[in-house]
C-alpha cells in the first residue's frame, strides 16, 4: 500500500521555515528527539530539502514521516524523487549533550553515544531489509517503484556537545567514511543539518 506523501516543494517556503527552524536552534540548546522531529513535521518544504544530498537529482517530489512496512521496518523521515526512484532515509536522534559521544569512554576518548549506536543500528537494518529478496515486494509498495536507490542519514546530536578537535574530526570520518550498500551513510548534527539545508537554499538562490 503507498504511502509517500506528493509535495509540490515551494523553495520561498522552505526558506520561511529554516528561519523558524533556526529559532528553534537557537532557543533550544538541547533536545529530545521527539521535540525536534515534532519540529520538523511542522516544515515538510524544508525537511524535503534533504532530498537534495541524492546527487543529480531534481527537487524531492514525495515524502513520508514515520515510514514504516508492517510495523517492523521504521523510519523517522524517507524523501526522494519518485520518477528517478532515488530517495534518503533519516533516523533522527535527539540533540542532547550525551547524543554524539557518551560520559564514558578511556583516559584519551569518550566512547561513542548509545544514542548514535542505536540510530546508526536503524540505517544498517534498513540497509538489510531493502537488499534483501524476502522484503522484495514490500519495498516495492512502499517506495511505489522497483529497485529503489537509497542514502541514509542519521541526525544526532549538536557541535557544542563535542568537547575537543579530536572528537569534531572522528565525527568529520564517521560522516563521510562509512559504507552502506556501496553508499555513504551520512551523520550530521542538527547545526551541520542547518547548515546544509540553508547553503542548498543559497545555492537555488543563486542558480535562480
């Protein structure tokens, strides 16, 4: 059963919405993931911006917020392109000063959140599940074409929660390093999320 959202996405909206999007960075210096994903549905033009890390595709022309298939396969936001079946795959985490790293770690550096593990644990599954030929059909249905081309982004965290240059430059790696279905599985915090959606819209403006 399809169950993509069409969107006709408005850039003049979008840019609305990143202005409203970035009060909320501003007023809120940590978060739940509920309280940000909450946000964001409040903003589909500029949660569609997303679509734009799919390289060489047009505007994203369908989305989903909480995308699931028979309540086993989860994700917090898909956004793509139907007619070049290219599409992201987000997993949000929350924007707390334990979301990246967490307290514990050795003398030199603190280990890897739960919180970043268990969203990164959500891409790898989604991975699986697209690859594989038992959930074939159900993919089909769901993404409302065959052979979908997926990238996979998890949001978690903001920069000041990152303590070091050590831990800015592991987190730099892990988001431009990691390999999933021969695609990087990209990690972003909430201000390099911003960021990214605002250089998109600066880029539109100016091929405008």
């Amino acid at each position: 059963m399809a169950q993509l959202q069409k969107i006709n996405l408005d850039f003049s909206r979008a840019a609305a919405e990143l202005a409203e999007f970035r009060k909320f960075l501003q007023d809120n210096t940590t978060f739940s993931e509920r309280k940000v994903v909450a946000e964001l549905k409040k903003r589909p033009h500029l949660s569609c911006l997303i679509g734009f890390l799919q390289p060489s595709v047009p505007r994203a022309d369908a989305y989903k917020f909480e995308f699931q298939i028979q309540g086993v396969f989860r994700a917090d936001l898909v956004v793509g392109n139907l007619q070049f079946k290219r599409f992201v795959l987000v997993e949000f985490e929350g924007g707390q000063d334990t979301s990246v790293f967490g307290p514990k770690g050795t003398n030199q550096m603190r280990d890897w959140s739960r919180h970043l593990e268990h969203g990164f644990g959500q891409l790898v599954d989604w991975a699986w599940a697209i690859q594989d030929a038992g959930n074939s059909q159900l993919f089909r249905s769901a993404f409302e074409c065959e052979d979908p081309i997926v990238l996979y982004l998890l949001v978690c965290g903001r920069d000041v929660a990152m303590k070091d240059g050590t831990e800015e430059r592991r987190f730099a790696w892990r988001s431009q390093s990691i390999i999933l279905d021969g695609k990087i599985a990209t990690c972003l915090t909430y201000d390099g999320l911003f960021r990214f959606l605002e250089s998109t819209l600066e880029a539109i403006k100016s091929y405008h």
